[in-house]
C-alpha cells in the first residue's frame, strides 16, 4: 500500500501537520537497520527471547520486504516504528495487521508516536479495517491507540514472551463501517456473545443478535485414525477435498509467524483423519518457539465429523509433546459447531474481531480462542477502562475455568465421562456439590426414590442388599454409585453405608436433566457411556451364571 515514501514538510497531510514533533514520518529502508536496532532495544531490551532479531543483516531484509516499516525519525535517529504484516498468500487483503510497534518514550511526549499512526491511517484509508496489539503492561501505548481511534476487541493473558511472559490488548479501527446485515450468532455461545457485546459497545455499533438452534459440537471421539502429516500432504488433500465443498470454518493467514516481533520461525505441521484409507479431515498448525505456542491455521472436513477429534489429538500433543504454553485458533462466527467443539474443549474466546475475515467482496467476523496449559492468574496491569471492560470479560471466563479442578480431574478418569471435553467436564462438574459422611452412616436407605448419584471423592462406601448383610460392591475413591436409579428415579434395591470417613460428590437428576436440554451432545456421550456400562455388567452377570450352570 505504499502511497509515498515519506511525508516531508511541503508534502504532509494536514491530519500530520498538526503535531507539533520534531521528527520525519518516512518509509524506512535498510540502511536503517542500525537504527531500528537501537529503537528494538530501547523499546524492549536486549533480552528478546529470539536473537536474530537484533542481526542487522536480518533487520535489514524485514525492512526491504514486502511488510513495509515505517518510522519517525529524528535526525537519523528513530523515535517510533511500525510494520504493515502482510497475510501469507498473494491476495490483496482489505484488512491491515499493524506490529512490530516500537517507540521511545519520549514519542509519546513530542507527538512523534501520534504523527505515525497518523500516516499509516492515511495510507489505509481505502481499507476495511486495522488490527494492532500492544502489550497489557504498557498502559501508555493503550493511551496512544485509544487517542488516534483504536477500540479494544480483546486480551490473551500470557501471549507473549519477553522478559517476562506478557498479555495482549488488541485494538481494532475500523476504517469503514460494515453496512450489511451481520449474520445472527447462536445462543448456544455465551461466552462469545458476552465478548461480543463487550466489542461492540467500545466500536459504538449495534449488538449482535442471536439465534436459538440448539447447535452441538463435532464429536471429539471418531473411527478415523489421525495420523501427522508433513503441511505439503496437507496442502495437497485440502486441494483434493475442494470437489466436496468443504466449509471454511479458520481464518489463519496471519497466524504463521512468531513471537512479538512476528519473526517467520514458525514449524509448520499438520494432522489427517482417514476413513477405509480415504482423507476425511485435515488440521494444518504452526509451532511457534519464541512464544511457546501453537496455532491452528487451517482446518477442512468432509465428513462432517473428524474436526473434533483433530482438535483433541492436537491438544494431547500441545501438552504432551510440544510444550506449548497454549493453543490458539481464529474461527469464523459462520462456524457454529466448531466454536461449539472448542468451548466442549476447554478454550476461551479472548478477542472478537468484527468483519476482519474476507470472502470475495463480502466480509465474516472471527472469534479468536485460547486454550491454556498452565493455571491463570488475574492480569494486575494498568488497564484502560476500555481495555479493562474486555479484560474482565475474559478474566471471568478463565477464572471459572479454575473451579473445581479436583472435581474435573477426577470425573475425567470416570468411564461414565469418557469422551467429554475439559469444557464439557466443566459443566458437569458444577452440577455436584459435597456431602461428608461419618463412618456407619447411611448413604440412602433401600427403597429410597432415587434423584441422585454419586462419586467418592475420598473414603469408602458399601453397598448391601440387606442391614447386616455382607457387601455386594466396595466403592472407593473414584468410584460412582447410585446410577441406576438416577437415570429413572426407581426405589434404590439397596441401601449404601460409609464404612470410612468419607466425601462424596452428588448430582440431582432434575439439574443433570436440565444441562442435556441445552447441551445434547454431552447428554448423548453420558448416556451411551452408561449403556455401554450396563451392558459390560450383564455380559459379566450372564458369564457368571453360565458358569455355574444357571445362565440361558
């Protein structure tokens, strides 16, 4: 978009000549790379976990590309810096990713900072819109973006690594306002409804209204078998899946670079799900090693299934394998069901970015979502009230994520939850509260309705057909007890007893029953657990009575 190469005295914008600062607003070139490294450092140390970034030989090829950089500069001395990130395709983009924003403080006392941004709005004022990000813990560059017409759309707590690991505010400007009708998000997103009426009212447009479908996630257990792929294989099966019409459902073309600085480091890899030896899914990823990420980049279905399980393997090996402090991924609004799966997963939207994913002349909003793999904290940077109306937001959901913990970890290792989601394991895990029991008292009484199940968090309990009768099962820590008349609220044909000092878990059927009303996936995964339960015990019944001859 390079309209000139500097903005001089007899030439400048009225909207520049203005500020008052004694600097040169110019593109810069690479005889600046000493310079700029002076600004890097003076902007963030000399301790930014990627050294090549301080390589004059290196600084010098990013400002020749294609990013453009540009400056203000004062006497050969640079003040303030900003690069125009290219997506990774030839298409022309309507959207403008501004980073690698540094300045010296006094910038933002002599209006050097404001005069640059001011330069980059003309040269994109035939655009739809500009996204930036400046660090939570820089309360002074919130202050500048605010003042030259940025609103905040999102916080990623621990996004990025310098010194320390540090949050994200991203700003958005939007250049030109979205005159068509926004297509209505479903009601089965809180979350993201809630982010996104807090972005919209900082962008002072109208909410969004939502839709009442019921959606459900893509299941994240299959038959396919998942296999790593080189991105070439997945480049190639993508372009093979085109004859079936697969829905675009990621936006990843500015997601392939790494760290603050946006360095192309990335290790780029991919997952395949195959079917009777047929491709029926694809997740193409970046491994970004200065922030210690992952980012999906890419996904594509044709069975309409194996994007689930491709998320779940994914995470599995973020963890397990890669070390990756998060997972990330950009999904459209138009993408219900996968922003269903990645809330039944365990991630939290942190940005919503209005009409900021282009599809020919018309325009999608996508939802930024993180998956983090390490305890969160609260974020005690100085914020704008703007930004802090989108951090608390966000605060929110992750600190509700921290809740019963204990409580999810041991449900997961129950066969009844096999197949939920850390999201899903969540809601479940509300539902339960905690009841102590002495040893020698009753649980529940033969011929007691049944409303209610349980899990023994810790202790001992027995389950007898009679009063003094031997025990016809032992429950132990991690055990659930009691299902059966929960599913149907039958008599109970037992009494239970703790033997120990106990603590059990407890869930009411009526509240149980209302969370499958608005989450049928979850319901489907439970019952079919406890059919295939029931089953097991019949089958072991059945043997055991053939074996002493009393079976038919």
């Amino acid at each position: 978009v390079l309209l000139r190469n500097t903005f001089a005295a007899d030439n400048c914008p009225r909207v520049i000549a203005k500020f008052l600062m004694p600097a040169q607003i110019r593109k810069a070139t690479a005889a600046d790379a000493a310079a700029w490294k002076e600004l890097l450092i003076a902007s963030l140390g000399v301790d930014y976990p990627n050294a090549e970034v301080y390589d004059e030989a290196w600084i010098a090829l990013q400002l020749e590309d294609e990013c453009q950089t540009w400056v203000a500069d004062q006497k050969g001395r640079l003040l303030s810096s900003i690069s125009f990130l290219p997506p990774r395709n030839s298409v022309a983009s309507n959207i403008v990713n501004l980073g690698r924003h540094l300045f010296r403080p006094e910038a933002l006392d002599d209006g050097s900072a404001t005069a640059l941004l001011a330069a980059v709005h003309e040269l994109c004022a035939h655009k739809r819109a500009i996204i930036t990000r400046v660090f939570a813990s820089d309360n002074a560059a919130q202050i500048l973006v605010e003042n030259a017409g940025y609103a905040c759309v999102g916080f990623q707590p621990y996004k990025h690594l310098r010194r320390t690991r540090d949050g994200v505010l991203f700003y958005a400007r939007l250049m030109r306002v979205d005159r068509e009708p926004k297509a209505l998000i479903s009601e089965s997103l809180p979350q993201i409804i809630e982010l996104a009426s807090a972005v919209f009212l900082n962008l002072q447009m109208p909410p969004l209204e939502s839709v009442r479908d019921g959606v459900t996630g893509y299941p994240v257990q299959s038959e396919a078998s998942l296999t790593e792929a080189t991105i070439e294989d997945y480049e190639r099966a993508l372009a093979a899946a085109q004859s079936s019409n697969p829905p675009t459902e990621v936006s990843g073309r500015f997601n392939l670079n790494c760290g603050f600085l946006r360095v192309d480091a990335g290790i780029r890899s991919a997952l395949l799900a195959r079917a009777d030896q047929t491709i029926v899914g694809g997740l193409a990823y970046c491994v970004d090693g200065t922030d210690r990420s992952v980012r999906v980049t890419s996904t594509f279905s044709t069975d309409n299934l194996s994007v689930g399980c491709l998320f779940q393997k994914l995470l599995k090996m973020a963890q397990e394998l890669l070390n990756a402090v998060y997972v990330e991924v950009d999904v459209l609004k138009t993408a219900p069901r996968l922003l269903k799966t990645t809330e039944q997963l365990g991630f939290v939207p942190i940005a919503y970015l209005p009409g900021f994913y282009e599809q020919g002349e018309a325009s999608n909003d996508s939802v930024k979502l993180v998956k983090l793999n390490l305890i969160y904290t609260e974020d005690s940077s100085p914020l704008t009230s703007q930004a802090r109306s989108i951090a608390e937001v966000i605060d929110h959901h992750f600190q509700d994520q921290k809740m019963g913990v204990a409580i999810i970890n041991l449900l997961r290792g129950l066969p009844f939850f096999n197949g939920l989601g850390d999201g899903e394991l969540r809601k479940v895990a509300r539902l339960f509260t905690q009841k102590l029991y002495r040893p020698g008292e009753k649980v529940f009484n033969k011929g007691d309705s049944g409303s209610e199940a349980y899990v023994v968090m810790r202790g001992q309990v027995n389950i007898l057909l009679e009063e003094d009768a031997q025990p016809i099962a032992v429950m132990g820590n991690g055990q659930i007890f009691g299902e059966l008349a929960f599913l149907d609220g039958a008599a109970r044909g037992g009494l239970a007893l703790a033997v120990q000092p106990s603590i059990l878990l407890v869930i009411q059927r009526s509240a149980f029953n209302l969370l499958v009303q608005h989450e049928p996936h979850l319901g489907m995964v439970v019952m079919r657990n406890i059919a295939i339960e029931l089953s097991n015990r019949l089958r072991k019944m059945n043997t055991a009575l053939l074996s002493s001859g009393k079976g038919i």
